[in-house]
C-alpha cells in the first residue's frame, strides 16, 4: 500500500466518523461546544456515548432522567 492509497482510505474513514457525527442529533449546546473546528470527531463520538452510557446506567437503576435545555430562559414573571 503506497502513501496515496494510505491518504484515501484515512480521509474515507474521516468522512464515515463525520457522518456518524452527523447522524448523532447533538444538542445546541454541544454543537455551540464542539463545534466544527472544537473537537476532534473521534473525541466527540466518545464524549457522546460515555454520555449514553451514563444515561444507561441511572436507567437501569430505576432513576428518572430529567433533560432542562440549557438554550432556554425563563420568561420574566
């Protein structure tokens, strides 16, 4: 394998890691936090499903998750 095919195939899984990224439906806020130039994608894939996995756990130890955007501000009463 020369150094042009070595190029092509890092840049495909490149492109696939994007596309798993992509497909992942960040909150705003991690978008605004790892956004396109933040975070490399890899660190990002893994950042999101430590979260998952997280979530995972407290499920299955009978807690509720609650989730309170972050993007949202009360309305002055």
């Amino acid at each position: 394998m020369n150094k042009d095919e070595k190029c092509c195939k890092c840049e495909h899984y490149k492109n696939l890691l994007e596309d798993v990224i992509n497909e992942l439906d960040l909150s705003e806020t991690m978008q605004v936090n790892h956004g396109p130039l933040g975070t490399p994608p890899s660190e990002l894939v893994r950042l999101v499903l430590d979260g998952k996995d997280r979530e995972i756990r407290a499920l299955k130890a009978k807690w509720q998750i609650i989730k309170i955007p972050k993007s949202s501000t009360p309305s002055p009463a």
